[in-house]
C-alpha cells in the first residue's frame, strides 16, 4: 500500500515560503509473520527457546502497550495519565504515580482455577519526574532557585543579564543553565479573543535568545527586532517584539526585560505568555533535596501499593482496549494468589552469646563482642581532621566514646590516644594524607594500620580521592566519618563504625550458628563463594564500566577479598583479561589462608545484573573463562571442581503481599523474612525462585530473584535456598539480615568504590558524582563539550570513548612491601 502523507496539512500550517509542501511517500508491506504456537511449544517443550517465541513475544508485548499508548504519556513500559495527581517535589518537578506493565512467561494458574495459559502481565507502580506545568518565567526563575532561595524576580533578572568578559558581553552562567529547558513543549497564551486552534497549538523552545552585540540589556522584547510585511501596501517595516504585541493584541508585556523564547520556526515569544505543557518527563538527575522528596513519594506501605497497583489496571482497560480485542487476546484483571513457603530463621552467633531474631529480622548490638576481634591489637593509628570541619576537643569527645565503644564490642585498642591531625590550610589532600601518615606512624613508631578521616560534608570527589590516596599509595584502609556525627558521638553510630573497621583490620562481626559447634564451617566440603558484579557509569560519562570479583576468605564465607578492573566501555561480560589477572591471585590466596595448601571441591558463583538474553554469555564466556584460567594456573584438580552458576536479580516489577491478617506478613503488611516462592509467578521450568530474606524499613519490600543456571554439583533446592537466606545473616555491618546474597552486594559495593581507584589526576576534577552529572548535564543541554582532557576525548561531551579503558591504580602502587599488599587485596577495604 502506497501512502502519501501531508505534513504541513497534517499540522494546519502553511508550507514554508518558497517551498514546497512537506509531503513524505510512505510504502506498507508485510515483511514477517509471527506465530504465536511458537510460545505454546516452548511451554510444553516442544521446541528450545529461540528467536520466533522472542518475536511472538515481542508481539504480544506491543499489542498490549499500544493502547495504554494512545490514551497516556508512556515512558517504556510504563504509563502516567495527564489527570494523574501531581505531587511538587520543589517548584520546578512534579512526582507522578503512573502504572508499568509487562508481559511474562510463568507457570501461573489463573485466579478463576482454570488452566494455565504460561502468560501472565506484570503490573506495578511507576513513579516518574516531570517539569511542573507552570509559566515559562516562573518556571526559568524557580529552576535558578539556588542562588535566589526568595525567588525575587530582580534577582532574577540580574541573574541572566549579560556579563562583560574582557570587553565582549557573554551569557552569565545561570542563563546557561537556562538551556535546560530548550526542547520543552509549551503554549501561548494569547490576550483577548483569538483563534482557538492557536491557544491549542504547541511549540517547542529551541533556545532562549542572547546577542552579544546588543550589549548589557541584552536580547529581549524591546531590543529583539524583525520585519513585518504590510499586505496592504505590500511594504515591510522593522518592529520590536513589544511593539508588535502591543499592536496586534493591546497587550503590553510587564516583563520586556527577560530573554525570549525562540522556536524552530514559528518564531519569538515572550516569556510570560508561554506556559508549558503537562507530562514532559525531566531527565536530569535530581539534588539532594529532590531525591529526599521523591523517596518520600515513592516509599508506599503494601496496602498503599496494592490500591496503587488496581488503579493502574483500571487505567489499562484491558476489557475494552480495542488492539487486545482485535486480536481476541482476554486478561484476567484479577491479583495473582500462589503459595509461599517461610524459611526458619538462622541463630546469630557472636563471641560472648547467641541471639535468636526470630521473624523480626533485626537485632540488638549492644552487649554483644564481635565473633572475631581485630586480629592485630590496634596500636598505630590516627584520626584525621579534613577541611576545618572540627576542632581537636571534639575528635578527643568522640574517640572516648568511640574507643569504650569497640572494646564494649570485643576490640583490642593497644593505643587509646591515638594522633589527631588537622589539614593546614591551603594544605592539598595528597600532601595531607602523607603528612597525616607519617604523623601517626612516628607516634607509635611503627606502620600505621588505619586512619579515620572527619570529613565536612558529603563529597563524593573528595571521598574518592582520599580513598585512592590511603589504598593505592599506601596500602592502607581507612574509615570515613560525618562530622555532624562525629559531633553528636552517639554510641550506635559507633557502634556502626565499629563494625566496618572492625571488618577492614581483618575481624568478623558475626555468623550464623552451624552444628555442631560455634567454629564448624558452612560447608559440607572445601567451598568457595565468588560474587561478581559490573557497575557503568551515568550514561554520557566518560568513565569506563568497573568489574567486581568478591571470593569468601574464611570456612563460614563471613569475610570476603575482592579485586577490581575497568571493564571497557558499558560491556556486561566480565573479560577474559580481568578474569586471569583477579580471579587467579586471589585463589592462589584462598588456597594458601583458606584451604591450607588444597583447593575447593565446591565454587558457588553469583552473578549480579544481568538480563536472561545474557545468561548464555555468563556460561560460555565468564564461567568458561575462570575454568580455562584455573586450570592453566592449578592444572587437573581445578578440573574437578563443581560449579553451581546463579543469577540473582533485585531490579524487577514483582511485589508479594501477604493476605490482610496472615501470619506471614509483618505489622507493616510485608512479607516476613525468609519468605520463599518458587512456583505460579516463576518460569515454567526453569529452576528460579524469589526470596525476601530481609525485613523492609519503609514502603513495600522487594524480593530478590535468583535463578540458577547451572549445576555441576546438584545441591538440593532446599538446601541451596536455605544457605542463600542464612548467609544474609552475616552481613559485616548490619545487625539486620540484608535482601541481596552477601558474595553479590560486596562485589556490588566495591564495583561501585573502584571508579576512587581511577588512573586519572585530580585536576581533571570530578568523573562521577553529583558535581560531575552537573557539568555533563550543563554539556548535553547546550549540544557541545563540557570539557577536553587533551587525549581526543571528552570529559563530559558526546564525542567518541577512547578504543581501550585504562587500568585502574592498583592497590599499593607505591608500596615495595608485598605483605602489605597482599594483607589489602585480600581485606575487605571496599566495606
């Protein structure tokens, strides 16, 4: 089928002067047909799985969307309705609860009894930031609100004039931000009686005008000139955009003094008589204050969610969506009903007694000593006074809490004065960090094994280079504190300090009770716990994707070692490069501490993040590869390892409540930890499962999914389901189980903590972080480069990454001592 197509005529507009109209010649034709009997094949295992039932699930997936498309905003799979209820985040965002759907195969029985069908939808909430609907000068001026908090519109008005730069007239950097808004949608609203179809028609801001020549006043209403024709007397003459409304529609424009919009090609308008569309989604990271109030929208108690979740089906309308009844497919709007099974809960194990939490899933720390103490007592060591942010009478206040603190714990603290030092002013990080060092080593006479850092805020560019300073300069861990903290010297905040530098000098907070005795491994037979993860960088970054291998260092798989790489650009599979050069140290390393001269019999390998299409790569290339490289290391007996491969899965759109008044929810309407479900909701046939091993703070608790790829070794489901839920329980520094398999989150944790380990100077200022999303935010929006770092690529920009990552700094760099450099690389210093 031929289709002609008339732009112009389709938008009500004339064709540009001289042109012709925009008209596009359009051919239709079937190119593929889908077979749906393709998907019941496969649920009966007829066929494998292959690129057919993807398409035919592909298919039913647009079938379905394409409805709730037409009618609402749509954001990928989800939907947000223009008479949703907006909540204002500040006077520039707006929250709104949309709904997300999809479509899964699952062994689900419907709600009615009927047989399965292997399909089902899931639904959820979705939340979604948008600009609020307001005024185009009020909304330019709220979106400057940090360096005018009364919103005074002089003060706005001072903020986007022009600023002299060596003699030529510029943008002043709040009129940059100002480009932000170009691409937004509004309308305008025309004084007195005007055709409606032009209160209706939209148009789109390509920029806000400036020119340099027309000096300090800048290009506004008044200085803002064109010719207009006279049909007349057929003659043109020059007028000012304020004149031009003045005589066209008797309005006079208050606000002559602020910029115009300019469009693509419908021309300037002022200002204050645009206003700007309803669900236009804001693409930029929120601030601080932003997220704390999207989080407060977003956290929603099961009850909540649950009226939440049947309001979006209402917003669906699958019984009268007419692509659904055109292809006679029918939905069940009903919730989905399974059965759940509740896994004992584990006893804590600490060094002076056990606790039994019970269902509750948390417990107390108090009165309690650490399973295994500080190996070393702490005797070289000192406390680091960044940036003013204190004075020396408060660190003394602190650390004599602190101290009384992790002896209460079960600490040995040898050195209960330790050295306080305090950055001179002017006085750069690296040069403080040295200086600090030495001090605290000269006090004692002997290497320092860590330094606490008081640091005056939360940046993120100054963590991280503190961090690389103290692992890869000097092999050592460190430790990290607030100063509001600090100030107040709370013993549960110490408490929590305890824990994680109690972790980085080599001790255990606790494990999880194993018959017979208190010191009897996890296992059956020597087994190792990998974890990996990979972590990319904010999309437009130039940062390069992190690797995170995690190995369990002690028989209870209590503590874990890990090592770090960059893993090329946005690439998923860990190489095969990274696979030899982290995984054969540390198992050379597990082998000698753990192992006693022998290797594993068992690995356990979690991998985090990955989507099912990649399952076969996480086989064929990951697993492979660190069998092929211990082998070539260890020789035939690492042939005789069995490997069990899990995927595990926490960003997903499946939420378990529990029936109102059912012992197996909490107060709070969630599902209490350590419940399991492993049918109706999973794969047909697959071995997966969902687990809640954690108890939810706030809002609606989400399960983790793990799915189990393969199994060399054959661990009976319950059995591996249970290890996986105890082993939550001994996560190094909480005193609650955590929702993620630990192996996973520390790999997680130091994915993330590798980008401190970046080859990379700090005068390149910050590559990640708030600061940085900032700059390359301020770079998108004005379509350029926000900076060069002269190697051909940008640190902000759009242009092209380098062919290759470079390596990260590696732990101990600058150290010649290789028992330090192994006591590091094999300590949890990413906790």
């Amino acid at each position: 089928m031929r289709v002609s197509v008339n732009l112009d005529a389709e938008k009500g507009r004339a064709p540009r002067p001289g042109r012709e109209p925009d008209v596009c010649y359009a051919i239709i034709r079937q190119s593929k047909v889908v077979r749906l009997s393709v998907i019941a094949a496969y649920l009966n295992r007829q066929t494998p799985f292959d690129n057919s039932i993807l398409e035919a699930i592909n298919f039913l997936d647009h079938v379905i969307r394409q409805g709730p498309s037409d009618i609402y905003t749509s954001i990928k799979r989800s939907f947000f309705s223009k008479g949703t209820q907006q909540q204002p985040l500040d006077n520039v965002i707006v929250a709104m609860r949309g709904v997300y759907s999809s479509i899964r195969l699952c062994s689900l029985q419907p709600s009615n009894g009927g047989p399965g069908t292997g399909l089902a939808l899931n639904v959820d909430v979705a939340n979604g930031t948008f600009w609020n609907p307001q005024d185009l000068h009020q909304a330019a001026r709220n979106f400057l609100k940090d360096r005018n908090r009364n919103l005074d519109w002089q003060v706005f008005k001072n903020q986007i004039t022009p600023v002299e730069v060596r003699g030529t007239w510029t943008q002043s950097e709040d009129f940059k931000s100002l480009r932000k808004l170009a691409k937004l949608k509004f309308k305008v609203k025309y004084p007195g009686k005007v055709d409606k179809k032009l209160l209706e028609k939209e148009h789109r801001i390509k920029k806000f005008t400036f020119d340099s020549k027309l000096g300090k006043q800048g290009a506004n209403a008044k200085t803002v000139k064109f010719n207009l024709k006279d049909r007349q007397t057929n003659t043109e003459r020059e007028i000012s955009v304020y004149d031009y409304y003045k005589m066209k529609y008797g309005c006079e424009i208050q606000m002559w003094h602020l910029p115009l919009v300019q469009t693509e090609r419908d021309g300037y308008f002022p200002m204050e008589l645009c206003q700007i569309s309803p669900n236009q989604r804001y693409v930029y990271k929120l601030g601080p204050d932003q997220t704390a109030a999207m989080i407060k929208f977003a956290v929603t108690r099961p009850q909540q969610r649950i009226q939440a979740i049947n309001h979006g089906v209402g917003m669906l309308k699958w019984s009268t969506d007419p692509y659904l009844n055109h292809f006679k497919i029918k939905v069940d709007p009903n919730m989905s009903i399974t059965n759940a099974r509740l896994l004992q809960n584990p006893e804590i194990q600490y060094a002076n007694q056990k606790v039994n939490p019970g269902t509750s899933g948390r417990w107390d720390l108090r009165g309690k000593k650490f399973f295994a103490a500080n190996p070393e007592p702490l005797k070289s060591w000192g406390v680091v006074i960044v940036g003013g942010a204190c004075d020396e009478a408060t660190v003394k206040n602190f650390l004599n809490v602190f101290i009384q603190t992790y002896i209460g714990h079960g600490g040995k603290v040898e050195n209960k004065n330790p050295h306080i030092y305090t950055q001179g002013r002017g006085q750069d990080l690296a040069e403080m960090v040295t200086a600090a060092r030495l001090a605290a080593g000269n006090q004692v006479k002997a290497m320092p094994q860590i330094l606490l850092y008081v640091l005056p805020g939360r940046d993120s560019f100054m963590y991280e280079r503190l961090k690389r300073n103290m692992e890869c300069r000097f092999a050592m861990v460190s430790q990290m504190m607030n100063v509001a903290h600090v100030r107040k010297a709370q013993p549960q905040y110490c408490s929590n300090v305890c824990m994680k530098l109690n972790a980085k000098l080599g001790g255990t907070t606790c494990k999880i009770v194993t018959p017979p005795n208190a010191n009897a491994p996890a296992f059956p037979r020597p087994t190792m716990v990998i974890g990996a993860d990979v972590s990319h960088p904010t999309p437009g970054s130039q940062q390069p994707s992190m690797a995170a291998i995690t190995m369990s260092f002690d028989p209870f798989a209590c503590r874990y070692a890990a090592a770090v790489q960059t893993n090329g650009f946005r690439t998923e599979m860990i190489t095969q490069n990274n696979i030899d050069n982290m995984l054969v140290p540390l198992f050379r390393q597990w082998v000698s501490k753990v192992g006693k001269g022998t290797g594993p019999q068992h690995i356990y390998y979690f991998r985090d993040g990955v989507s099912e299409g990649q399952f076969d790569h996480v086989l064929n290339q990951e697993v492979q590869h660190m069998k092929d490289a211990l082998i070539k290391a260890f020789g035939e007996p690492a042939k005789a390892i069995r490997w069990t491969v899990t995927v595990c899965t926490k960003r997903h759109h499946v939420r378990f409540f529990p029936k109102e008044g059912d012992a197996a929810g909490d107060r709070n309407g969630n599902a209490l930890p350590g419940t399991l479900v492993e049918r109706d909701v999973t794969h047909p046939f697959e071995y997966d499962f969902y687990l809640s091993s954690h108890s939810a703070i706030q809002g609606t608790a989400r399960p983790v999914h793990y799915q189990v790829i393969h199994d060399e070794a054959k661990v009976p489901p319950n059995d591996f389901q249970m290890m996986i839920y105890r082993h939550c329980y001994q996560y190094m520094r909480s005193t609650t189980p955590v929702s993620l398999y630990p192996a996973v989150y520390y790999a997680h944790l130091a994915s993330n903590r590798a980008r401190a380990h970046e080859s990379s100077s700090a005068s390149e200022g910050p590559r990640g972080g708030q600061k940085f999303e900032e700059a390359r935010q301020d770079a998108v929006a004005r379509g350029g480069v926000a900076g060069s770092r002269g190697d051909g690529t940008s640190q902000t920009g759009s242009q092209q990454n380098p062919s290759e990552a470079k390596p990260l700094v590696p732990l101990g760099n600058d150290v010649n001592d290789a028992a330090q450099i192994a006591k590091i690389r094999t300590s949890m210093w990413y906790i």
